[in-house]
C-alpha cells in the first residue's frame, strides 16, 4: 500500500480532533446549536492552524442530518464532504483562482438552491490574493446573500482583506498552536502507528513547527523516513541543525545575566552541532525586535515567531532601549560576516558586547523609585524617547514619543512649500487606493493625515494617535511606504508620522528655535539606509548607544 503522509492521514475531521482552537470551535458549536448561523465567516491565522479543516467540519455540521453537537460522520452529507464531492461545498484557492471570472461564476451559482445539503458553503482559502475586481464583484453578494449561501473566507494575512470585506464577516483568528496541545495530538498519532518516541524529540519537533500542525507532521515524516520508525532528538538534530526558539531565548537570557561561560559553552555546543550562526544570528534579532513591538502595540498576534508565553521570556526583564542596543549589536555584528573568516568568534565578540549594555537611566530611576529624590529622572524628550515603554510613558514628561525630536526639526529645516504643494495636490488622490489589495494598507493608514511638511526624500504627516504613528513609523522603518509613495506621489519618499499634538509642540519649539537661531542643520534622508543607520536616526543615535 502506498505511503499516505501524515499530515494527510490525520487531518482532522471532527471537532474534538482539531489541536488548540478551543475557543473557535466551541463558539461555532454555540452558533449552530442556538441557530445564529453567519453568512460570512473570516478566518485569520498562521499556515497550518487549521482553518480550512475547522472550515470543513463547520460545513459537515451544518448539512448533517443528525441532530447532535457534533457532525456524524456517517449521513449522506457528512460522507460525501469527507471525501471531498459534496455538490453543495465548493473550495476555491484564491492563490490559484484569482481571476474575475471564476468569482463571477461563483455568484451566477450563489442563487440556485443547494442540491444536496441544507446549505451551500463556499470555502475561500487565501482570500487576500484575490485580485480588486473579483473582491468588488463578491462585496455585493456577501451584502445580501441567498438565505442558504455560508462564506467562510481563510486568510494568512488578514490586514491585505479589504476593510468592506472584514466588516461583513464574523472573523475569528486562529492562533498558533501551543507546544503543549500539539504535544498532545502529535503523541495520539504516534502512538495510533506505532512509531516509538522519546518525548523531548516530539516538544523539539512542536518547537521547529513553531505552531503549524501541517508542518509538525511533515517533520515527524522526514525523521521517521530517516531513523526507521523512531522520533529521536539525535535523527532530529543530524536532519535539522537548528536551533529551536527557546534556546535562543535561553541564550539571550544568558547574556542579559551576564554568563559569559554559560553563552560560550552553548557557541560550542552549536558549533558541535553544525548550526548556521548567521541564521542563528537574524533570528535572535527577529526575537527581539518582536519583544519590542510587543511592547509597543501589546498584541502577540503581531508576533509571528514567539507565542504568548515566550513573548514574556524573550523580554529578558530589560527596557526596550536595551534591547533596542542589543539589536543594533546583533545588526552591526551580521553585516561584519560579510568580511569575516571565522563568523563563530565574531559572534562570541558580539554577545560579550552584548552583556555590556546596560540602560543607565532606567537604573537610576530603579534605584530612585524608593526615595523622593527624583532629581535624576529624565524630563526631556532626547533622553526618554526609548527608555520608557508606553506603559510606563505617562510618568514622564516629554514632548517627541515616537521620534527623535532633535531629528525631526531637522527635517522640518530640510522641508519646504515647493514640495509640499507638490504633494498636497498628488494626495488628494489618496482616496483611490482604500479598497486597493496593494496599497489598502497603507493608504488606510494615511486615511486621517495631514501634511505637516514636505522634504525631498521625506514627508512628515500628522495624524489622529499614538499607535497609528507607530503603525506607520515601524512600517517605514521597514522601508515598506517608500513604493507606495511612488505610486501615490511619483517620487519615493520616506514617511514620518506625529501625532497632531506633538505636531503643535514640535512647531511651536520650531519658531521658537528659529527666533534664538538654535535650529538643527537639514537632516539628509537617504532612501536606501541600511537598517541601522534608520534605527539611529529614527530614535536618535543617543538613545541607542551607550557610551562608557
Ligand atoms: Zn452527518
């Protein structure tokens, strides 16, 4: 008999089999149960969370013809969706069908009654890829939908699914499986076949998957091909090479405690291993630049790498502008592999460097909390700009949150009225690309603005809160609007965004510094910085590098 991959084999097909979702599954039981059945249902989530089988199951539960919480597996209905020739339940894969016509097709159909079933499910795996004109053609059917039509739309990315679309559904996200609950069913399975394991090769094998059942049990296949029915951490290691994301925050813990011979014995062990440092390397970066967005929006679903509970860890109990610095360390050491004949000693030079940073100005007001002395807290914006994460911001006073004040007057010395007509007039057509696929995102984002200034390379807007200014500040950083200013403005420019009252702020010290002629020289933007030139200018070199 043929070989049948695993993840084929043990794809879920009832409720109680799908892995973590508890949350999801347990509302959508509630829905059928209490007959409050959406029309159109968005799932989000990682690849391999289970969004297409939970999809499935919903649709086998809503045509099952037995009356029980749970789809039985045994009706007309329920056979013919497990194996996959239901009339009534059409999968479409909008990677692959993106065009207009297939969705028109969709909605000449939508309106027969189903042939078989009591509901017709449409099943829209990647919707986010669907092309603008089929995402319009399909708005006005989820508007009014037949009575026996159910969308369920799956999406890896849901900020690319059009706002219009997202508010006509029921979304529910699907979360990483946590190592524990994969864990489980990863050990079912095995034992179902009769694989031997040992139990830390299955948590290394949850961990590579890094929540993704699918890919969890491609793993197990591999090893298993490798070691002849056996789960070994030894096959797992020779296969792989990798090092799995808590060891990497074990040995960032490492160096925030300052164990230098914990942080060289563990190099050696990787060595030993035949780990690829330069990944190892951007992946401790990944970490920590996730920890610090965390910080800033608190929502691990922004997190693609950590899980909830290594979000916490992967703080190392340090401020963002540490780990900001360890970063920029990380960064700094990555370009030098370039130029570097033995990348594993530069790496043991960059985590000793590491240990060094320290952020003296949250230690002193540690040290000061308990007394009144608060003479050496900071009070201006230059010097708490990152020190501080924003649950911490309001005890201090500062006038420039998001960006370095210092910069961004210069950079309102570098602008000027030319450009800024120029513009003002090009982002009138803003409004063209909210219902964009591309540009929806950003175009969204820049919905509220105003045009504060314009610069050659750079415009500086204003706009409505915090959090949108850092939403758009960290996608920038990503060099992510420089192609749709092309597209908006003809030129590429650099976005920064202020909220409107530290654009008051920022304009009344402007002429106030131009009155005392203490204005900053024009800051030069170049469009093409390598990233740690834009983390120094973004948040002010100052701030991120201590200097002894
Ligand atoms: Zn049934």
């Amino acid at each position: 008999m043929a070989y049948i991959a695993l993840y084929r084999k043990y794809r879920p097909t009832n409720f109680e089999d799908v892995a973590g979702q508890k949350h999801i599954v347990k509302t959508l039981q509630n829905a059928v149960q209490q007959n409050r059945i959406a029309h159109a249902y968005l799932f989000c989530g990682p690849r391999g969370t289970g969004k297409t089988s939970t999809a499935k199951i919903f649709a086998k539960m809503i045509n099952c013809e037995s009356k029980t919480k749970r789809p039985c597996g045994k009706c007309d209905n329920c056979l013919a969706i497990q194996q996959g020739n239901h009339p009534d339940i059409i999968e479409i894969d909008a990677a692959s069908n993106n065009g207009v016509d297939q969705v028109r097709d969709l909605i000449e159909k939508v309106k027969y009654a189903p042939l078989k079933g009591k509901y017709k499910v449409y099943i829209i795996d990647e919707v986010h890829m669907m092309s603008s004109g089929a995402f319009n053609a399909l708005l006005k059917t989820i508007e009014e939908p037949p009575a026996h039509v159910i969308f369920i739309f799956a999406t890896t990315e849901p900020h690319k699914v059009l706002p219009t679309i997202i508010s006509r559904c029921q979304r529910y996200d699907f979360t990483k499986i946590s190592v524990k609950d994969m864990m489980e069913s990863i050990k079912k399975i095995l034992e179902k076949e009769n694989i031997q394991y040992e139990e830390e090769a299955v948590r290394l094998v949850c961990q590579l998957a890094d929540g993704g059942m699918r890919d969890a049990l491609s793993i197990v296949d591999q090893v298993i091909a490798y070691s002849l029915d056996k789960l070994t951490c030894e096959a797992i290691n020779a296969i792989y090479g990798i090092v799995t994301v808590p060891e990497k925050i074990e040995l960032l813990q490492m160096v925030s405690n300052q164990d230098a011979k914990g942080c060289m014995q563990k190099i050696n062990e990787f060595a030993e291993r035949g780990i690829d440092i330069k990944r190892c390397t951007n992946d401790m970066i990944e970490i920590l630049k996730e920890s610090v967005i965390h910080d800033y929006t608190k929502d691990a679903s922004l997190c693609t790498i950590l899980n909830k509970d290594e979000i916490h860890d992967a703080k190392l109990g340090r401020s963002t502008k540490e780990r900001l610095s360890m970063i920029e360390e990380l960064i700094k050491t990555y370009d030098q592999y370039r130029f570097a004949s033995n990348i594993q000693s530069y790496f043991e030079v960059c985590l000793l460097n590491m240990m060094s940073i320290e952020d003296k100005e949250v230690n002193v007001s540690r040290e000061t909390s308990s007394t009144d002395d608060i003479s050496d807290i900071p009070e201006t914006a230059e010097e708490s700009v990152i020190d501080s994460p924003p649950e911490t911001k309001q005890s201090v006073k500062k006038e420039i949150k998001g960006l370095d004040h210092e910069y961004m007057l210069s950079l309102l010395v570098g602008a000027n009225k030319t450009y800024k007509h120029e513009d003002l007039s090009k982002l009138e057509k803003l409004s063209n690309y909210y219902l964009s696929p591309a540009w929806a995102r950003y175009a969204n984002l820049l919905r509220d603005m105003n045009l504060v200034a314009s610069g050659k390379e750079y415009i500086i807007v204003g706009v409505k809160n915090e959090a949108i200014a850092n939403e758009i500040n960290e996608l920038d950083a990503q060099g992510a609007f420089i192609d749709f200013m092309e597209v908006l403005l003809s030129k590429k420019k650099k976005v920064f965004a202020i909220t409107n009252e530290e654009q008051k702020q920022l304009i009344n010290e402007f002429i106030q510094r131009q009155k005392s002629h203490t204005l900053p020289e024009a800051a030069s933007v170049k469009l093409e910085e390598d990233s740690l030139e834009l983390v120094k200018n973004l948040f002010g070199e100052e701030n991120i590098e201590i200097k002894e």
